[in-house]
C-alpha cells in the first residue's frame, strides 16, 4: 500500500504530480492510501515517496475533458475527492470514452462535484463585499473582503476580482485560503484569513440600494434564499435589513397599490404640447398598395412590432400576375425594411435566375410582417411565427391579394400555405400540387429558399435546389399558360 499525503487546499499539481508517478509505474487505485491533511495549523506535508515510473508503461493520456474537471474537483472538501480521481484516470488509460458515460457511477460522482465547486465559485463572485481600509499608496485605495466559501475555490476565482478590480489593491480572506492584489502581482495563501469584522460607510450605500431594488410584490422566498443561502447574509451589509422586508412584504404591496400612479406621467403632457409643432402626415388611400403599405407601417395588431425595427410589407408591380408569399422577414430584411434581402433572398435570386423568371416583374410578400427572434448575444435568431401570430396578419396578407389581383401565388413554405388557405397538411403533400383558390386564383405550394441552407447534407441540398428549380420553372410555365388561355 502507497500512503500519499497531501495538504488537499484546492492545488491541483499536488495530486496530479502524485498521480502521474503512482500511474506510470502501474500502481492500481487499490494500492493507494491518499491521505488528505486534516489540520487547521499544520500546512506543509512530506514529500511522498513516489514509486519509479515502470519501463514498459505506456504513456499516459487523458480526454481534453478530463483536465478541467479534475481541476475543479479538487478544490471540493469531499475526502474521497483524490481517490475519485485517481480512479478515473487509471480507467481512463484503458477507456478512453469513459467520460462520455454519463450514468457511469466515477464519472457522475465527480460532474455533481464539480458542479458544485462552479456554483459555489460563482456565490463567491456574487456575495463578496469589500470595505476600504487606511493606507492607500501611491493614490491606489485598499480594500479588504471577507468571504466563507464552502469549498476550495478562492484561487480560482480570485482572477475575476482582479480582471473587474484591477485599479485598487485588495486583500480576499477567507478560512480556506487568502487572496490579495497589489497592481502587479495576485498572490494566494492556502493558509486562513482572519476577519477583522469593521464596517465602513459603504455598507450604508448596500443597504439603501438593496431597500430600493427590493419589489415586495415579486417575492419568492424560496427562490432568493436559492439564490442568497443564509449562510452568506452575515457577511452581506444588506442582509440586515431582509427579515424586516418579508416581514413587511404583504403590508407595503398594498401601500403600493394604493398610492398607484392616477395621473400621467410629466412627458405625456410635453409630448401632448408638441404634438402641433409635429408635420402632418396625411397618409395615402388604403385602397392602393402604397397606401395599404403606409397604414401597415403602424401596425400594432400583435406584439411582434415591440421588438421589430420595422414593418416588412410587400413590393412589386402593383398589377403583378404572380405573388411569391414567404413566412416573416429576417435579420437582414428587418434592418433593410424589404423582403426577400437576406441569406435566403439571394439563394431565391439564383433559382429566379435558373427559372429565367424575372425578379421585378414578381410581388413578394410574407405571411408576417415583423421579424420574430430570440436574442443570442448580438445575434438575432430567427423564431417560427405562431399561430395567433399569423392570423393578426392574415388580414395584411388578404388585402394584398385583393389589391393586387395576382393570377398565381406561389406559397414558399408551409407558413405561407396556412396563411393563404388554411391548410395544415405536411408540405410534402402539398408541394407542387396547384389549389384552385377563390375567384379561381392558384395557389402552388413549395419550400421557402431558407430550407436549402438549413440542410446539412451536400448531397441533399443539391437535389433539393434542383427540385426547387423545376418547381420555379412550373410557376413559370402555369403563368404564360393563364396569361395565354
């Protein structure tokens, strides 16, 4: 049996280095006694005596994955942390998709603690509050910190106050270790903080900031002591003033309802004021496409137009023989306020080009005139309209078929299809069968030119442009035979 003393405060090259000599001269998990220090004094172990790596050992490799999550692991006060670990990685010499085995009982052990060393790091991160000191030097102020995490994190989240608080020299005590930044250098000491437990006039600023955010009529004690655990409040200047908020909670939601705004705000009456000096905008008979498109520019039927730039309303010949209907504007189309601009606009300019049809003599529309989208970052991502969505803009959608007077639509998509008749059978079944629609208008189904970007096989994207072609070709020719007949 190896007996493996280690301090155990969160350093991961101390097992690693362990580890990889026990490892490389194939010394099994069973053979090994890791040994975690258990003293609040004592912060210097001896040195292991490690065994000498075997000469037909090969060499040890690990799964990319396998390195943060060890990290993490160790800084957890689970007693089993190191043999965890030790474990996964002689599983791993002969395994190499261990990790990928989520029901595995190592691999879920040690994912719950990481997970919980990434949570308690992220506390930290929340819920430390630092206090200015005396002695500023060189017109850098100090601050001190007192945080009890309940693991070994305190160096690795120690760089996050130091990206955020570069301009000051601050000290991070804590029972599991100290941190501290002068300007040029983060410095960690595994060895405990004391807690000198002074206020300073800050502390007053957390409190009449945090009596100020708090709405009781969105309390949920649950969820904010999920999100705030007691263990930190005694820590927390603002904590003092919580009992009194929840106790007083039900009495000052009705104190706010009953002192209820009744009048309207002061910049409605500046903006009733101004109202006179505004240009007159006379817009243009509904009766006409040019007015149809001034009046939907104000179109609120739905709440798409809170987050929309713009309305996205049809353009073309007023008189065109053929309608092309999509299903919404996009990114692209939204900024621009014209359809059909974007990504798929240009694949559709291709197959227009391919099918000799001409762009100019076509109206193109969509079945919903705002870009619907979820925000990812700086990007907007595009969101299926519902249908409560596309029945507020059905009525656009039919004053456009009315005005224009097209002999042929061309419903790109199965949006567009539900919009103009409401049918809901899969497009597969629809496709390229023409609908003999009211006032013997016809209706033909196909894709929306997005559907050839989205598909990931080359293969299958080839055959679909090429079917997408045949069908443009088809609209063609149905168009010259109505316009013949």
């Amino acid at each position: 049996m190896h007996t493996i003393p280690l301090l155990g405060r969160g350093d991961f090259s101390e097992w690693r280095d362990a580890a990889r000599a026990l490892a490389a001269a194939g010394i099994s998990p069973r053979e090994v006694d890791w040994r975690v220090n258990g003293s609040e004094e004592l912060f210097e172990v001896e040195a292991p005596e490690l065994p000498a790596p075997s000469a037909t050992a090969p060499p040890l490799t690990v799964p990319p994955a396998f390195l943060p999550l060890a990290e993490a692991v160790v800084c957890h006060t689970e007693p089993g942390r190191f043999h965890l670990l030790y474990r996964l990685l002689w599983r791993l010499q002969s395994d190499k998709r261990l990790l990928e085995l989520s029901a595995d009982k190592d691999v879920a052990w040690a994912r719950i603690l990481a997970k919980n060393i990434h949570r308690d790091s992220h506390k930290m991160t929340a819920f430390v509050r630092f206090k200015e000191i005396p002695g500023a030097v060189e017109g850098r102020r100090r601050f001190f910190a007192w945080f009890e995490p309940t693991h070994f994190v305190v160096a690795r989240t120690a760089p996050f106050f130091r990206r955020r608080f570069a301009d000051m020299d601050w000290i991070i005590a804590t029972p599991k270790g100290t941190a501290s930044w002068d300007g040029e250098s983060l410095i960690f000491d595994t060895r405990p903080g004391d807690n000198p437990g002074h206020g300073d006039p800050t502390d007053d600023l957390w409190r009449t900031y945090y009596a100020n955010i708090f709405n009781p009529a969105r309390l949920k004690l649950k969820a904010m002591q999920a999100e705030m655990p007691k263990k930190y409040w005694r820590h927390l200047p603002e904590a003092d003033l919580i009992p009194e908020l929840i106790a007083n909670a039900e009495a000052n939601v009705r104190a706010m309802a009953e002192r209820a705004a009744s009048d309207p705000p002061l910049f409605h009456y500046r903006l009733r004021e101004n109202a006179p000096a505004l240009p007159q905008i006379i817009p243009a008979e509904a009766d006409t496409i040019d007015g149809l498109r001034e009046e939907a520019r104000r179109c609120q039927r739905c709440p798409l137009h809170c987050t929309a730039t713009q309305t996205v309303f049809g353009e073309g010949p007023p008189d065109a023989r053929i309608m092309m209907v999509g299903e919404q504007p996009g990114d692209q189309e939204d900024l621009a306020g014209r359809p059909f601009v974007g990504p798929a606009g240009k694949v559709f300019d291709a197959v227009l080009k391919e099918a000799d049809i001409a762009r100019e003599t076509l109206y193109l529309t969509n079945a919903v005139k705002h870009f619907k989208y979820e925000p990812r970052g700086k990007r907007r991502i595009h969101q299926k309209p519902d249908r409560n969505e596309i029945e507020h803009c059905r009525w656009w959608l039919a004053k456009e078929v009315e005005l224009v007077k097209p002999k042929l639509i061309v419903a790109l998509g199965a949006t567009a299809v539900f919009a103009l008749s409401g049918e809901r059978k899969p497009l597969s079944q629809l496709r390229g069968k023409p609908i003999t629609m009211q006032g013997e208008v016809v209706l033909y189904p196909t894709i929306h030119p997005s559907f050839l970007l989205r598909l990931p096989d080359e293969a299958e994207r080839k055959r679909q442009h090429t079917l997408f072609i045949e069908d443009m070709q088809m609209v063609r020719h149905l168009s010259e035979t109505m316009a013949a007949a």
